[in-house]
C-alpha cells in the first residue's frame, strides 16, 4: 500500500487507536468503525463511521473507503467481516475470526497447530458437565466459549457442588471445562506474519494477572531460553497454520515440568505487547500494520528490557498524574470516556536496560510504575 493510503478498523478501542497511531507514522491514514461516538480510536482516525456491526449500508461505504480492512478485537462479528471480504482486502480473514471467536474451536486450532492444550470438554448440557467433572477432575474452569474477556464469562469449580450454580450463571451457552492449571507463569508470544509469510516474533513475555485482568508484563519472561524459544515457536506455528497476515498473541500456560500449554489465541495485538512500543524498533502496532499494508516486517529484536504496567479503573486513573509526572516513564492513556472498574485506561512501562530484568528483585520490579 502507498503512502497516503486508508486502513479499515473495525473497533474503536485502544488496540485500534494504538495502531492508527502506527499508521500514521508510516504514512496511513484510517477510518475506524465501531458502534460508540468518541471512541478511543475515533479520536485520532482520519475518517469514522458510528454505526452497528449489523448495518450494510454503513458497511458498504466503509469497505468502499478502505485500501484494506483490519479489526481489533475478536468478537466484532464474523458475518460483518464476511460481508466485506467481497468488497475490501481483509486482513486477517473471517476464517481467524471464526476460530478464535470459539473455544471450542481454538482448542481444537491448537491441538492440530501442534500446541499443547490442557483436557477439555465441550459442556452443552448440565449432563456434559457432570460427565466432563469425572473425567477432567476438580479444580476446573468452567467458561462461555464465546464472548468471554478479561475473566468474564467463567467460573472456577473447586468442589462438585459448585457446579450446578455455575452452570446456570455462565451466559451464552454452550460451555467448556477445562482443568485448572497449576501454572508457575503465564506466558504469551506475539508473531506477526506479513503478505508474504514472513514471520517476526516479539520476545516471550511472563504476564500476571489481578482479578483475572492482566497487570503486569514483563519483558522478557524469565524463562529458561529452551522455554522462550517453544513459546515463540507455538506463536509462530499457529500464525502459519491461520496463513495470518497481521499480528496474534498465544497465551500460555507454564507448568512446573516446563511444559507449555496453550489458552488462548488473540488474533490481533494484545495488552501483554505494549511494552514493543517502547522497548522494540517498531511496536506490535506497527507490525500490524506493516503486515496489513503489505509492507515487510521490522526486526522484533527488543532493545531494552521493560516492564508494562496496566493503569486500571478508577485507581489507575488515580495514579496518572504520578505516572506522567515520572519523566523515566513511557505513560500511556487511551482517551476513555469513563474509569469504570476493571477498565484498562492506559499503561506505563519502564525500560531497563537490555538484559538486567532477569536478575531484579521482586520488590524492585514494579517499584515505581
Ligand atoms: N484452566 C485454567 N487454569 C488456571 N487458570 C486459568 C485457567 N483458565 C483461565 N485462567 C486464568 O484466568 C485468566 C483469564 O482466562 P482466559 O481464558 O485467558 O480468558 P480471558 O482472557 O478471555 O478472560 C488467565 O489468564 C488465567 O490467569
Ligand atoms: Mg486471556
């Protein structure tokens, strides 16, 4: 794509802001389409449409906008992006959408992509359940397969009467248990992938999570090199099974034995690769675009070690003026209208340099942020 040329995003979120502002340094513009006014990507795209997902017209005079089409979250609906696939270059396809929509389906995704996932059982009725409780074990993780995010739309089972409850809270059905995972980390690897199947991966990344939203990043994850490298390899091998042209992030789980097992695929980039704007040459936002654009990809290498702190709801909020107010800090905000609780707003990081996070005490790895 020349400069000067117009990348669709369906989304109006932080992701998509992130990566408009990606664009416009390599000379982009973009239309970002989402339902909400005064979204987080509208306030700095070239063009927007408000609109529902569902309305044609709004569709049609979109894709006839763009250059090409991107999204930036996972559940804007598959029929919208198949609606436009005749219409405009979408990247990545509805095909990536559809898996990763699904639990069900990306647990199944993963396994033929090769990465190891923890027992599952597909739960479409209180019968499944209890079947799926004897042969999986407790504790369990019971989830929606679709629509869930940042811990909503599941349910830990530690005691067989906890299912029954469980069952009738989680909405939409149908559901998934999966066992609990007794993991030492979590873990995530992001790959992008361009038009012509090149792939860079960012560095693996050791991410924590409060109240099952993620917190802290940390770059890179303070694994054995043997582990890092599966983890960026399971990132890249399922890139390459989607034929993806963009970016993903696979979540992983770290068990004891230094096993690594997939959670969850997001087919765009992801919280957990923030601290690339920073600390890497060009960001996972930028190689989002370069891949959507059909440019080649920038070298993943990082030249700092970082660590990304989220700002969350009204605390996070609380804390910005001290954020911004520390000139050793990259600081972040996303523009949201409201700081509801559990909102991501923004997120600082901290470069240190290349190589040192490894030996940083505990206390001193968040010190500050
Ligand atoms: N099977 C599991 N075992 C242990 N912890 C889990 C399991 N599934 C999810 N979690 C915890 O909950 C978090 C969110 O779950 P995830 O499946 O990634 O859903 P989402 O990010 O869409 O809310 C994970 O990052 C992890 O901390
Ligand atoms: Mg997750």
């Amino acid at each position: 794509m020349p400069p000067g040329a117009t990348i669709g995003i369906l989304g109006g979120g932080q992701l998509g802001r992130m990566s408009a502002m990606a664009a416009a340094r390599l000379g982009y513009r973009c239309h970002v389409f989402a339902p909400d006014a005064g979204s987080p990507g509208m306030q700095i795209a070239a063009a927007t449409t408000v609109a529902p997902y569902e309305d044609e017209a709004a569709l049609r005079r979109f894709a006839a906008a763009a250059d090409v089409v991107t999204f930036e979250f996972e559940n804007v609906p598959a029929a919208t992006l198949a609606a436009l696939a005749p219409l405009a270059p979408c990247r990545p396809g509805v095909e990536v959408l559809r898996v990763c929509q699904d639990r069900v389906v990306e647990k199944e995704f993963l396994e033929r992509a090769g990465v190891p996932v923890a027992p599952w059982r597909p739960v479409r009725s209180p019968e499944e359940l209890e079947a799926a409780v004897a042969a999986i074990g407790l504790p369990a993780v019971l989830k929606t397969t679709r629509m869930g995010y940042d811990g909503r739309g599941q349910a830990v089972l530690r005691r067989a009467e906890d299912a029954e409850a469980a069952y009738a809270a989680l909405e939409p059905k149908p559901l998934v248990l999966e066992a609990f995972v007794p993991f030492r980390a979590e873990v995530s690897a992001i790959a992008a992938r361009g038009a012509d199947g090149v792939a860079a991966v960012f560095d693996a990344v050791e991410n924590r999570h409060r109240n099952h939203i993620l917190d802290v990043s940390l770059a890179p994850a303070r694994v054995p090199d043997a582990v890092a490298a599966t983890a960026r390899g399971h990132a890249v091998r399922v890139a390459a099974e989607f034929d993806l042209v963009g970016v993903l992030a696979l979540e992983m789980f770290l068990l004891p034995d230094g096993t690594l097992l997939g959670n969850e695929i997001a087919p765009r980039p992801h919280n957990s690769g923030h601290w690339t704007i920073d600390a890497c040459l060009a960001s996972q936002f930028e190689q989002h675009v370069r891949a959507v654009a059909g440019l080649p990809l920038a070298d993943p290498a990082r030249h700092h070690d970082a660590v990304m702190a989220n700002l969350i709801g009204p605390e996070g909020l609380a804390a910005w003026p001290r954020v911004v107010g520390d000139g050793r800090l990259a600081a972040h905000l996303y523009g949201k209208a409201e700081a509801r609780p559990g909102r991501k707003l923004g997120h600082a990081t901290r470069l240190l340099p290349l190589g040192s996070l490894a030996d940083l005490a505990e206390a001193d790895i968040t010190a500050g942020l």
